[in-house]
C-alpha cells in the first residue's frame, strides 16, 4: 500500500514523517494472521493513494439515497461539505470539528492497534466529535455521510460519540462511493462512549462501488447502557468492519446484526469482538449472508465471557445463502468462556435456497429472477425489520437485492 504521496496539511501527530516510514516499511498486515486470513489486501498494496480535498457531489439525492432531514454531516474526500450538510442548532448537543492545525487528542487510542488504526491516527484528515447532554431523548436520527468522489483518494475520519447518563440517541451512517470514482479509500474509526443508561443504535449502510471501505468500532458500555448496531453492506471492492464492543457494567444489552451482499469479485468481511466483563448482562448477534456470482462473504464474531462475569446470556448465529457457485463465505463464530454460571449459543449454517420452494413460486407464474428476490427478502427480513423507519427499509432492500 502506497502512501507516500499524502498531503501532510492533514492532522497529523508531530512524529508523523516516523510513522509513515514504519507504515510504509512494515507492520502491513499479512494472510498468514489468522484476523487477516481471508481478505485479500494485495489489492489495495498496488494502489498509490492521494488526499483530494477537491468536492464533486453537488446534491446527496445524485447518490440515491433517501430524502434526509434534521442534522446532516457530511464528509467528502475525507473532509467536511458545507454545502451538503445541515447543522441545525440543537441544545442539548455539542458538536464539534477538529480541523487543520487543530491539536488531536489520541488519549483514546485502543489497546487493539493494527495497521489501518495507525494509519487512521497518523493521517487522520478529520474527526467529528458529538456529544449528548444527560437526560436527552434525541427523537430524529442523525446522518452521518461519508463520501468517496475521486479516484485513488484516501479518507482517514474518525466519529466520536459521547451520551451521557440516562440519554438517547439514533444515528444513521451512509458510506459511499460515487459511481464516477474507482480505487478510493474511506479508513474511519467509530469511538462510541455510553454512559450508565444510555442507549444508541446505530444504523450503518455502506454502498461503495468501485471504492474501499474499513471501519472500526470501538464501543465502551457502563452499566444498564443498551448499544444496537445494523450493518448493511451492498457494494464495494472491499468492505472490512471490525467491532469491538466492551461491556463494562451489568445490566447492559448489547446487539450486532447485519447483511452482507456481495457480487461478483466483491469481498465483505465482518468482525466483531464482545468482550463482557462483568455480570448480568446481554449480547445478541445476528449477521446473513446473502453471496452472489464470485462474491466472498466472511463473518468471524467472538464472544469472551471474563472471569466472574456470571449470568450472561449472549447468542451468536450467522446464516449464509450461497446463489451460485462461484460464491463462497467462511465463517467462524466462537466463544471464549472463562465463568461458570452463563447461557451462550453460536452457530452458523451455510447453504442453497430449497429447490422445491422455487419451484412452488416459478409453477404459479413467477420469474426465477423474482421469486429469488422474495426468498431473499424472506432470508434477510429478521434483521431488516430492525429498523422501524419504512422509507429507509425500502431503500436499504432495493440496494441490497440488486441485479
């Protein structure tokens, strides 16, 4: 992966010349590391990625997605678009923007770091950071877009999100590519902080084109806090999503569902990490795989139940549906148990659409073409009924059973 060429206007720590060196000379992740085994970064090692602050969206509906209202924040190329966003004035939220010579704060680095995180850090070009007030119900969801709209451009941003005690909050991420652009880069971290009964869910719809998309998620709960993410992934080259969610108080729940749909030569790759580790608390995970043509679906979700963290309920299943048979998904749940006194189940199935089904629906009239959409919609319905908003099902549906 080639980064030399990055613009070092960007915000950047003092010893940046020394991390782009170590970037550029080691630390690259490699398929031999069982985290990286199956996505094929070779593709994005031949790319020479460039800053291009240059914004070409004129109007969020050229991008197809639905009518959105309330607070808009919109990043293009990395960088915040006026032009595109809506900052209303909301009293009960502070939101801020870390600019160019603007002094960044890494006190909250993870404890996990890889590559991509150091190199989020190092040429990090901007971070939105939103806080909630205490005893705030936020009745509208707030958008979060984020844009790739020129070739070989890289996009490293970061979202902080602070609700504070007794505080709810619904947010809806859009990570795009415009279908002018190839070969660009959104790398983005999500810092997520809830206070002791808070709530956040999280919608996520990524739809990327010819584009890269890498998100981390790091979510810290304190206790009776409830923290919901829906992931749904239509296109990209590569889409990677890395959730690592610590549960640090009891009587939290805690819930990751997604849908993966790629294509031809398109590769979805979800992990998740829900680390409890203290008791009584709740974990759900529900991720559907749908693979079509030579598309790779991978899910790999991990369940770590600490010491003395007793009576925790966390369930984890993934299921796939393979179209052809070019198609394929490796998945691997797991769950690490280290107190005695818990109800955990994982499980995945992986498999074809039942032909006498089809049959059914082809006998009474239907196309192959619509009576597999309506097996689909049948499949991923679960995690689709997530969201209570119908326009945005509507939507989300129409991008994922695409031609």
């Amino acid at each position: 992966m080639i980064i030399k060429d990055l613009n070092h206007n960007s915000l950047l720590k003092e010893n940046s010349k020394l991390d782009l060196e170590a970037l550029n000379l080691g630390s690259f992740p490699k398929r031999k590391e069982e985290r990286w085994k199956y996505t094929p970064l070779r593709f994005l090692k031949k790319i020479n990625f460039h800053n291009q602050f240059n914004f070409k969206i004129e109007h969020l509906n050229s991008l197809g997605i639905p009518k959105i209202e309330g607070l808009v924040i919109v990043l293009e190329n990395g960088k915040f678009n006026s032009s595109l966003s809506n900052i209303i004035d909301l009293m009960d939220i502070e939101l801020l923007f870390l600019n160019d010579g603007d002094i960044v704060n890494n006190s909250q680095e993870p404890s996990h770091k890889d590559y991509f995180t150091n190199l989020n850090f190092s040429f990090l070009t901007e971070k939105v950071v939103l806080k909630i007030k205490p005893n705030v119900n936020i009745n509208e969801p707030i958008n979060f877009v984020n844009i790739i709209s020129d070739d070989n451009c890289i996009s490293n941003t970061q979202f902080n999100i602070d609700i504070y005690e007794n505080s709810k909050l619904h947010i809806r991420q859009y990570f795009l590519g415009s279908s002018n652009s190839k070969d660009g880069f959104i790398n983005h971290r999500n810092q997520v902080s809830l206070k002791s009964q808070s709530s956040l869910t999280v919608d996520k719809f990524q739809d990327l084109n010819q584009n890269f998309n890498f998100c981390n998620e790091f979510i810290d709960q304190e206790q009776e806090s409830k923290f919901i993410m829906n992931t749904f992934s239509a296109s990209g080259i590569i889409l990677r999503n890395d959730v690592f969610n610590n549960v640090n108080g009891k009587n939290c729940h805690s819930e990751l569902n997604g849908v993966f749909a790629p294509i031809e030569k398109q590769h979805f790759d979800n992990h998740t990490t829900i680390n409890h580790f203290v008791a009584d608390c709740k974990s759900f995970e529900n991720y559907k795989g749908v693979i079509k043509e030579s598309g790779v679906g991978v899910f790999n979700g991990k369940v770590i139940v600490h010491q003395d963290a007793q009576k925790i309920e966390a369930f984890q299943k993934n299921n796939n549906i393979l179209l052809d048979d070019e198609s394929k998904i490796y998945s691997k749940p797991e769950l690490e148990i280290y107190a005695d006194d818990v109800r955990c189940s994982h499980g995945s199935t992986t498999g074809r659409f039942d032909e006498e089904a089809l049959f059914y629906l082809r006998s009474r009239g239907i196309s192959v073409k619509k009576s597999l959409e309506l097996m689909t919609l049948g499949f991923i319905n679960e995690v689709i009924e997530k969201s209570n908003d119908s326009a945005y099902k509507e939507f989300v549906l129409k991008r994922l059973l695409k031609d």
